[in-house]
C-alpha cells in the first residue's frame, strides 16, 4: 500500500473535518483554473445549480478530487484515457479505499459518459445526493 506509507503529520484537518495536504493548494487553484471540458460541463451545467454546496479540486489526505460534495460525502471522479492503464487503475483502487476510509462515497465517470450522456450522468449523480 505505496499511498499509506505517506505520514500523517504534513496533514492539517479542513473545516470539513477532513485531513488535507496543505501543499497542495496550489495545484488545486491551478486546476480549478484549468478544468477539462467535461469538468467544466459538470461544473456550469449541473453542480453550481444544486442547493448543496460543491467544491472542485479539493484537497483530501494526499490527493487533490475533482469534485466534492460534504453535505452527501460524495467524492465525485471524471476519468480521462490515462485512467485506463492497470498502473492507474490500481492507483485510483488505492485512492478510493483511502477515502472510503475517511467515510466518503466515491464515484466515477468517464470524460465521455460527462460529454456523450450527460443527462444520465446527472441523474446518477441525482440518486446519490438523495440516500
């Protein structure tokens, strides 16, 4: 477990009670300016209309989500192509079992499902902050 090995002192506790790497904040401001077309579509076209609040880019433990939302604990993923290695599956595996750990539900979609069936990545998404 390469990612467990990090030490638990370079973390600070956020106002949401989740440990995050302060060193990482300005990485997550440098993408937050720079999001993928479908973070961007997911972003204007459906979480800046929810009533819950919705953050991008957030710094969580070690890593940096691109979507999170504390009301539901929903870490919300949107994948590229570089996802699709077995190198980066085993390190999103080992990602998401981290923050499960932290009592988050993790999702994820793919930059095509966000642009090619958006409607339905909405309405999942729907159910989850629901439950």
């Amino acid at each position: 477990h390469q990612l467990c090995l990090h030490t638990m002192a370079h973390l600070r506790q956020s106002s949401f009670h989740l440990p995050y790497n302060p060193e990482l904040i300005p990485r997550a401001k440098t993408l937050r300016k720079n999001m993928t077309p479908a973070e961007k579509k997911l972003w204007y076209g459906f979480f800046r209309t929810l009533s819950v609040r919705v953050l991008r880019q957030r710094p969580i433990h070690h890593f940096i989500v691109d979507f999170y939302c504390p009301t539901h604990k929903l870490v919300i993923e949107i994948d590229g192509v570089h996802h699709a290695t077995d190198k980066t599956k085993a390190y999103d595996q080992e990602r998401t079992l981290i923050l499960e750990g932290y009592g988050l539900q993790v999702i994820r979609f793919t930059n095509q499902q966000v642009m090619n069936a958006f409607k339905e990545v909405c309405r999942q998404l729907q159910n989850h902050m629901q439950s």
